[in-house]
C-alpha cells in the first residue's frame, strides 16, 4: 500500500516537474539568461564564453553535489515565480478588465470616451446594415457578421462599458443575465454554480482555467521588458508575447462567458427551484421576479 502511495505521490510530483518545463516562468527565466548572454559578447559568440566562465568560477568549481544543488535551485526559483504568478491571477485579471487604482483615473476616463465613441460609430454601423440585411451582398455581408459577432462581447448599455476589450467581453457576460431575466449574475451566480450539473461546471472550469493560464501568460511577456537593461531586443519580444497572451486571454474570456449565459439560459429554473420560487413564463414578469430573487439573495428577506 505504502509503495502505491509513493508511486501516486511521484507521479505528481514528476507531473508538476515537467509542467515547470513549459511554463511561461521558465521562458522568462531563460529570456533573461539569453539576454545576460547578448550582453556578455552575443549569442554567436563571447557571451556563451563568458556564461561558462560564470559557471565554472561558481557552482562549477565546487562538487557534482553542489552543482546539483545548484541546478535544484533553479528549478524552485522557477517553481516559485510559477506559483507566485498562480496566487496573484485574479488582480491581474481585474486589471486587464480595467479596474485601475485612483490614481490612474484620468487615464480611465479617456480611454473611455475614445473607445465609446468608437463603440457607438460600430453600433450605429451595424444598425444602419441590419435595417438592409434582407439586401446585403458581399463585404456589407461579411460586416454584418463581423459587427453582430462584435456586439455579442459588448455590454447592452453603454453605462456598463469597460475602458478594455476583455473587460467588455466579461462585463457583457455578468451583465447580459440582467437584461435578459433580471437576475445579477454576481450575486446568483455562487447559488446556481451548486445547481449545475457536473459536465456543465466541468467545462466552465476548463475554460476558466485557460484564461487565467493567458492572463499569466501575458503578465510573463510584459514582465520579459525588464531585461532591457541587458539587450535592446528585450522590448520587441515583451511585445510580441502581451500582444498573443491577450488575444489568447480575450478569445477564452468569450469562451467563458458564452458558457456562462448559456448556464443562466439553460439552468436559471432549477436556481428558481431550489429556492422555492416559481418561474414566470411572461418575459416582462420573469425580469420583475429575478430582479427580486436577486435583493433577496443578496440581502435576505424584508422585514416589516
């Protein structure tokens, strides 16, 4: 029995071992190694000269033990950064949503107008097409699609913008069970979480789990920028890698707020269930309900 558990616990650990050696830690890591070299003597040439030197007037001067110390070391810096970065994801991602301290408010309020207006410029587009969609051909066509694919990731009221692409895509998802059936999804949503079947939250979890992995992954290509202190072409690379990490972030951010109406569409009437309430068929009168079951899970029952 005892060696089973050994065998389970190695697995583990041997799995957590190989998921550090993709890890967008590892590649910061090695991106700052790789610059420390550029700026040594280059990458074809001295630099890989001077990092052998390094080497052999430290760990490698000592015994193999303290040279797999040091390896082992690395390892855990890299294994630290890793969970360091895990802990700190849900800042990092109110903060690509757009919720910014104080002191960057002014900053908030114009990116707010600018994209606004360009919100409304896209909105009044697609309206003015979809008046003419019955006679739509070729690009009017193609812009229709593009426009209506756009405003599914848009709150329905301007008042509920965010100053990012990927705050508007998670504020449309908390803010659409509102407009559709007067339910806040903040407030319901722990309750109706318990309700869903296991399939469903399994699949909420994936796609949850993969925007806070590219939210990470775009915090590890901007923090890449440090390590212009070594090389010049540390910039362009930090670039690249926040430019990818949050499209990556913002197209799993629709994932997973696609998947989390469609559990309010599919599931809001075992949440009525379980509370004890009836589902009103009137959309007029649902509205009016979830509005209340809402105040009602938030703050309790009213008493006279």
């Amino acid at each position: 029995m005892l060696g089973s558990v050994w065998s389970g616990f190695g697995g583990k650990a041997a799995e957590r071992w190989a998921s550090l050696l993709v890890s967008p830690a590892l590649a910061f890591w090695g991106a700052g190694l790789l610059a420390w070299v550029h700026a040594r003597g280059g990458l074809t040439g001295r630099g890989w000269v001077a990092l052998e030197a390094a080497w052999k007037a430290g760990p490698g001067a000592s015994s193999v033990v303290a040279q797999a110390c040091a390896v082992l070391g690395v390892l855990l810096l890299v294994a630290t950064s890793t969970r360091l970065s895990e802990s700190t994801t849900e800042p990092l991602i109110r903060t690509m949503e757009g919720y910014w301290p104080a002191v960057a408010t002014p900053i908030r309020l114009l990116v707010m107008v600018v994209r606004s207006w360009h919100a409304d410029r896209r909105t009044a587009r697609w309206r003015a097409l979809a008046t003419a969609r019955a006679d739509l051909t070729g690009g009017d066509h193609r812009a229709y699609l593009r426009l209506t694919a756009w405003r599914g990731t848009q709150p329905a009221d301007p008042a509920d913008r965010m100053p990012t692409r990927l705050g508007n895509v998670l504020r449309a998802a908390e803010t659409r069970p509102r407009h559709r059936y007067g339910l806040e999804a903040v407030v319901c949503w722990p309750h109706l979480w318990l309700l869903l079947p296991e399939h469903v939250r399994a699949e909420l979890s994936t796609a949850r789990s993969r925007l806070d992995e590219h939210a990470r992954l775009w915090s590890w290509g901007l923090l890449i920028a440090v390590w212009t202190v070594f090389t010049w072409w540390a910039l362009p690379v930090a670039l690249v890698a926040t430019t990818i990490g949050y499209r990556l972030a913002r197209s799993s951010a629709t994932t997973y707020g696609q998947l989390v109406q469609a559990s309010y569409d599919l599931h809001r009437k075992d949440l009525y269930e379980a509370l004890g309430r009836e589902l009103p068929d009137d959309p007029e009168a649902e509205a009016l309900a979830g509005a209340e079951l809402s105040r009602f899970l938030q703050r309790g029952p009213i008493r006279e």
